[in-house]
C-alpha cells in the first residue's frame, strides 16, 4: 500500500511513473486524503502525512519518504536493481536526507506550481 499526496501534482507524477513500473500490479494506492484512511490504516493516525510518502507493508509495518521508496522498489521487478544500492555505507543515510529536502520542496520543483497552475 502506498500513501501519497494527491493534491501535490510533484508527487502525482511520482505516483504515475510507479505506476509504470508496477506491470503485475502488485501495488494498492490511496491518496493521504482518502478519508476512509484512518480505519483503515489506524498506525498513521497522528502523522503528518504531508511530509512523505508512505508504505504500508503486509505485517503492518510503516516506511516513509526513502525508506519507503526503497520499499517499493524490492518489490517491482522494473526497479528491483535499485534496491541493493540503497543498502551501501551511507546510501540510506544520505538518500534520506536528499529525500526530506526534496519533500520539502516538491512545489517549488513542479513547474505547474511555479506557473501558477498548480491546485495548491
């Protein structure tokens, strides 16, 4: 299951490009402003979900922003390869922190939202 903000259009084509390599289907995913999210999902109760993407996965447990894109990527065999860089000294680390800046800043790098014809 992946958690992600469909308000931002940033994150929409992120969304559309997992799509692309999810061939088999083997991801669900539900906008952070889905309201049945919260019965159904009670661990991101109390989050800000606004901050970064999120898995769910199958035992429940929860992986944001990088570590959550990792998560996706053992799971697609279009991407899978990426997976076991993430794992190098320093790689998480580093992706993590590349990841919260860009979080911070997915507007600004859409450029609908720099025009000014982004919803937000």
């Amino acid at each position: 299951m992946i958690v992600y903000d469909a308000e931002c259009a940033f994150c929409r084509a992120q969304i559309r490009a997992i799509r692309k390599w999810d061939r088999g289907g083997r991801c669900e995913f539900v906008a952070a402003q889905d309201p049945d999210l919260p019965d159904r999902f009670p661990q991101l109760q109390g989050t800000d979900l606004a901050d970064g993407l999120r898995v769910i996965l199958p035992d429940g447990q929860v992986r944001l922003g990088a570590d959550a894109v990792h998560a996706i990527a053992q799971r697609l065999p279009a991407v899978r390869w990426l997976s076991p860089v993430y794992r190098l000294p320093g790689v998480g680390a580093l992706s993590r922190r590349a990841y919260a800046w860009i979080a911070a800043n997915r507007h600004a790098l859409n450029r609908s939202c720099q025009t000014g014809s982004c919803r937000l």
